[in-house]
C-alpha cells in the first residue's frame, strides 16, 4: 500500500472531478490552488459558478492501475 493525495474538484457544490492522484500534497495542492484562483481567468466557467478544489490523503494498493503523477 502507498499513501497518495486524491485532488477533488467541485462546481456549485457538485464533485466534477476525483481520479487525479499525486505523490506529493505539495503537488496536489498547487493544482488545487490553480483550479480555484483561474477558474474565471481563462473563460472557462460563468461568474456565478462557485468553484472549490482540494486534496485528501488515501492508501491505495501499489500495484494498481491508477495514474499517480
């Protein structure tokens, strides 16, 4: 088993997204950061759209068919 860090994304309170894992929770969280800070700066949702992201640890077994970035 390896410890992992699953990033999950929310649009108005909905998960849209939870199949991203990473090595490190640095990782996971600038991306997390990214999400949240340019969810509106490239277009890509109205202004009303609340968006939140962030990350939780998991053990997962090591030989797995994940994609761990």
């Amino acid at each position: 088993m390896i410890h992992v860090f699953l990033l999950i994304v929310m649009i108005n309170g909905t998960v849209s997204s939870q199949d991203m894992y990473f090595r490190s929770i640095n990782e996971c969280n600038w991306y997390a950061n990214a999400i949240v800070s340019g969810q509106r700066k490239n277009g890509y949702l109205p202004d009303q759209a609340n968006v939140g992201a962030y990350c939780v640890p998991r053990l997962v077994p090591e030989n797995n068919n994940l994609k761990v970035y």
